[in-house]
C-alpha cells in the first residue's frame, strides 16, 4: 500500500510541476487566448479522468469486488504543442505560439504597443496514476475512484471517478464474447485554481484464452475545464484584455470525443496485469494492476 500511495503522490508532484509553470504564465493573457493556450490541458485531464475504466467485461453473476493501481502515460500529438492567437487590429502573427505543452511563445510590436505570448513547459507525455475499487451483483458492477485533497506546494489536489457497468451478453447464452457497458463520471479540482468535470459511455467486450484475455471498446467522451484568474495589467500590452489586473472565470472543452481501445490482460489466481492502447485525439497508453476477489 504505501507503494501505491507514493506512486499516487508523485503523479501528482508531476502536475503539481506542470500547474506552477502554468500559474506564473497564465496572467500574461487574456481570455480569448487563454482558451486556445490551455485547451491541451483540458483534453488531457478529460483524457486521464475517462481511461483506464474497462478491461473484462465479464462481471460476476453473482458478487465480486476488486482493487487496483491504474496507470497511463497520455501522448501529445505536435498539433496541439501551438495555437493560432488572436490578435487586435494592425498585428499581423505570422506563426503560432506555444500552448500549455508547445516550447517558444511569440513576441510582436506594432502601433499600439507589443504583444507577448508565454512559453509552454515543452512536454509531448503527461503521466498519471490512481486507485480504484469496484464492487459487482447480478452482472452489474460499480466503480470507485477517490483521492482525498492533498496538498504539494502551494496547491491542494482531489479527485474523484464513478462508474457503472452492466454485462449484457449475460442475456444471450449462445453470445462468443463477454460484451458490456459502461457509464463513467469524474471531477478533478486544483486548488480554487482549477475544477475539471468529464464523462464517458462506452461499449466494451473480452474474449478469454486460458490464463490470458483479449479486450476492446468504442468509447464517447467529453471533458470541461473550469479555470480562474487574474491579469497580470500591463499598460504597455496591445492586447486590451491585459492592460488592466481583471479576473477572469474561464471555461473550456476538452477536445475529448471519441476513443478506440485494444488491450490483453494476464490473469493468475486473484491477480491480473492489463496492458491497453486507446487511439483518440491524445493516445494514451495504460495499464493496470488488478485483484479481484
């Protein structure tokens, strides 16, 4: 257990990394910017909070419950490292800018002043990992996810997932594969800084082969960022939203839609090790370290 608990903490300690980078930028733009600066982000948190949800869709006729570790590592594709800013009348950008995860902003001057744009953290990978525990009855199963608020610098983190699956090959006898679906809600909160809502619903089926087994699911998902802050006011910047301190309340869609999962598991006795690849608009690879009783 206190294995899992430090694998847990420094998942975290790596956000807690990413988000103080992103607080001592994020008031140098204003809201129109910001959208298309953070967006990434969004997709990733929606990205993390939606996988990692399935692997046998067998689930017990008669009662069952499970621990796990999930893990995964989330890939950021080159076209979401940079965004088109906006840009007053009279500046002319004429390339990108770095999001959340690009490397080099942009800097511009003009008639009005100049306009800057912040760097990203230059990543192309966000890890992440948390427990879960689910309970099943009569082909239905429901799925946990907590973590209570910990805090890591100058943040406070929390999160938490529910999910409910339900077996319907269990219906058709003569069915070749074990077929389920599944409903899944989570939040993430960071501080007063952040608060992330996501959902899910996906098809999933697995097929046994002795002690191995073989799983896939078609998944619809979205994801909702929630972000305040406050302008940094600087009298000498062109963009208007930023020329004086103002808070801004910020809400953004992640770019979380739809997701195509392939995965195998090995199951011993009570223990199972599942391994799956989701292609979506950021892939993710996750595995997960299971014991069912």
């Amino acid at each position: 257990m206190k294995k899992v608990v430090l694998l847990i903490f420094f998942s975290f300690a790596s956000f807690n990394i990413l988000f103080g980078q992103l607080q001592e930028k994020i008031g140098l733009l204003g809201e129109k910017n910001m959208s298309g600066y953070i967006q990434p982000l969004a997709t990733s948190l929606g990205t993390a909070m939606n996988s990692a949800a399935f692997s046998d869709a067998d689930i017990a006729g008669v009662w069952g419950f499970s621990f796990s570790v999930k893990g995964m590592y989330i890939f950021i594709p080159s076209d979401q490292q940079t965004f088109t800013p906006a840009t007053p009348d009279g500046y002319n950008l004429n390339s990108e800018t770095a999001t959340v995860y690009g490397d080099k902003g942009a800097f511009i001057s003009g008639p009005n002043g100049y306009l800057a744009f912040p760097p990203g953290i230059n990543t192309t990978s966000l890890p992440a990992v948390f427990p879960q525990v689910s309970a099943s009855l009569m082909g239905t199963k429901v799925m946990f996810r907590y973590m209570p608020k910990i805090t890591l610098g100058e943040n406070d983190y929390s999160f938490w997932g529910v999910g409910i699956s339900h077996e319907i090959s269990r219906y058709f006898p003569m069915m070749p594969v074990d077929i389920s679906i599944q409903a899944l809600f989570s939040g993430l909160e960071i501080s007063d800084f952040v608060d992330l809502s996501s959902f899910a619903v996906n098809a999933h089926a697995s097929k046994s082969f002795g002690l191995f087994l073989l799983y896939g699911g078609l998944q619809y998902e979205t994801s909702t960022l929630e972000m305040s802050y406050t302008t940094i006011g600087d009298a000498n910047n062109a963009d208007p939203e930023i020329q004086q301190k103002s808070d801004v309340n910020l809400s953004v869609d992640g770019d979380n839609s739809f997701r195509f999962t392939l995965g195998a598991a090995l199951k011993v006795s009570i223990f199972s090790l599942n391994v799956d690849y989701s292609i979506s608009s950021q892939s993710v690879l996750s595995t997960g370290l299971n014991f069912a009783f």
